[in-house]
C-alpha cells in the first residue's frame, strides 16, 4: 500500500527479453532462412545433376541404338541387294510369265497344244484336225485298257505325235494319297502304253497340274515333283489355259477367245485342252485356234524331256 513508501513491481516482458532469450533476434532469423535456402539449392542442383547425367546415359543408349539399327539396316539392304541379284540371275536362266517357271525357251515362237483326259471319240477327231493342218501335238493320256484305248494310244504316236502320262486313274483321292501310290499309277499307265505302242512315256502332267488343290498340300508336292524328276520324267503344266474345262462343255467362242487373249505377247505358248469325252465344243473351237496362232507366227512343236517346259513348282 501507498503508505509504506514502495513502488508496485511491473510485470517483466518476456517476449521483449535481450540476448539470451526465448526468442532469436531478426539477424538470427534472416540467417536461418539463408542457411535452409543454400540447403534447398544444394539439393536442388544435386538432383538436377543426377537428372542430367541419367538423361546423358540415356541419350548415349539412344545413340548406341541408333547405331546398331543402322549397322542393322545396311546389313538388311545388302542381303536384299544379293537377293534381287540372284533374282535377276534366275530371271535370265529361266524367263517366266506370271510367276511359273520356265525352261528350255525356244528360239522362236512355238505353240505346244496339249490335250489331257483321253483317249476318247474326241481324241480321234482331234487328231483328224491335226493331220488336216500338219499340226503336232502332245497327249497326256489316261488308262483305257480297251482295244479302243489300244488303238488310239497306237494311232497318237504313228502319227508324230507326243504321248504323255496323267496317270492310269485320274483318281484324286487315289492319286495323291501319297507319294509311292501316285508313282504306282504312273508306272501302271506306262506299263499300259508300252505294251500297246513299245513307247515308255518320260513326260507327264499332274491330274489338276503341279499346284493342284486336291493334293495334301503345296509341300507335298514340292516332294512329288523331285520325286517324278527324279524317277526320269520331265512334268509340264501350262501358260495358257483355254478354259475347255471350266464348266462340263462351254462356247466354242469362250476357248477360241481365251486362247487368242493369254497368247498374245508370247514367244512360246504351252497351251492346255482336254480330250474327254464331254469336251465336244474343243473339237469345234480348235482350227480356228490353229488358224490363229498361224497367223500369229508360231510354229507348233511336241513337248518332250528337252523341250519347253513350263512349271507352277
């Protein structure tokens, strides 16, 4: 109280206290804040360094790549560059048309006409045709043990003409059963005509040519045609079809028109006719087709193991 002559004692701040207080001064803070923001560099800088040199190992890797695929892409043109080479080499040895194989080209433009699927009455007049024009031709026969059958095997080759085998059976499923039994067939109608004609024929033709869809498949057949060559056969199939067997007896226009079409620009012309005793409009449309090809220049030839040959396999 007033009367005892002492001053009341004030309250001390001890928010406002000097050094040594709770509190750091505004230097201390600001130096704090320096510190935590050279830290925060540090940091930073270290990671955009780590980032940096991650995105140069990457980088190299790309560049690393990048010549390995070159290294790789001229490795491939070189190989391409042989290839077409080689292509070139074969395309010289054998010209082909439409992607078969062709062999022995003739010098000048032949025409081979090939008949398959006889002997028949239709054989008879087609060879009555033949002689009319000079005209020599190739028959891929079948079997026909008959003195028919005799008789026209015997009547094709006296007359010049080539006899080739299409097998005895003309049977698919028994054809193409496999490989011995297709060489049985042939060896059948070999037998066949030897005994009517003292002729071994050593040509023959596919029952639905080399690349045939009724077979097991195109490797089976790759196999069956070494086979055949091997045995001492030369094969044929064609480069002109004349459409005779596109349905069971079609135009006479319909052949003359599709022989005159795949013709044209050829130098030599393997074309393929059927002899069967449904194909009666091909006995109409062939003098036409001879006539034609004639005019065209082309001489006419018999297929034999030397002669042009032309090979979807």
């Amino acid at each position: 109280m007033q009367g005892d002559g002492l001053a009341a004692e004030e309250p001390v701040n001890e928010a406002a206290g000097g050094p040594g207080g709770g509190q750091p001064s505004g230097g201390q803070r600001l130096a704090d804040k320096a510190t935590a923001l050279q830290l925060f560099a540090f940091f930073t800088l270290a990671a955009l360094l780590a980032l940096l040199a991650q995105a140069g190992l990457v980088n190299q890797t790309l560049k690393n790549q990048q010549i390995q695929y070159r290294s790789e892409i001229e490795t491939l043109r070189e190989q391409v560059r042989q290839m077409n080479e080689r292509v070139e080499q074969l395309q010289r040895q054998h010209p082909n048309r439409n992607g078969v194989i062709t062999e022995n080209v003739p010098e000048k433009k032949t025409a081979y006409l090939t008949f398959d699927d006889g002997p028949s009455e239709n054989t008879l007049a087609v060879l009555n045709i033949l002689a009319r024009y000079q005209v020599k031709a190739t028959f891929f026969v079948n079997g026909n043990p008959t003195d028919f059958g005799r008789a026209a095997y015997r009547r094709i080759a006296q007359e010049g003409h080539a006899l080739g085998n299409h097998t005895y059976s003309h049977l698919y499923r028994k054809v193409y059963a496999s490989i011995e039994s297709f060489m049985e067939d042939v060896r059948r109608l070999d037998d066949l005509i030897a005994e009517a004609t003292g002729i071994r024929p050593d040509i023959l033709r596919f029952p639905g040519g080399s690349n045939n869809l009724v077979s097991p498949g195109r490797g089976f057949m790759i196999a069956l045609s070494q086979r055949v060559v091997e045995a001492g056969y030369q094969y044929f199939d064609w480069n002109v079809d004349s459409l005779d067997a596109s349905k069971a007896t079609p135009d006479r226009a319909v052949i003359v028109n599709a022989v005159a079409r795949q013709s044209a620009g050829q130098k030599a012309v393997i074309v393929l006719f059927h002899d069967s005793p449904a194909k009666k409009t091909t006995v109409e449309a062939l003098p036409a087709i001879i006539e034609r090809l004639q005019h065209e220049g082309y001489g006419f030839d018999v297929l034999s193991k030397s002669a042009y040959a032309v090979k979807f396999l």
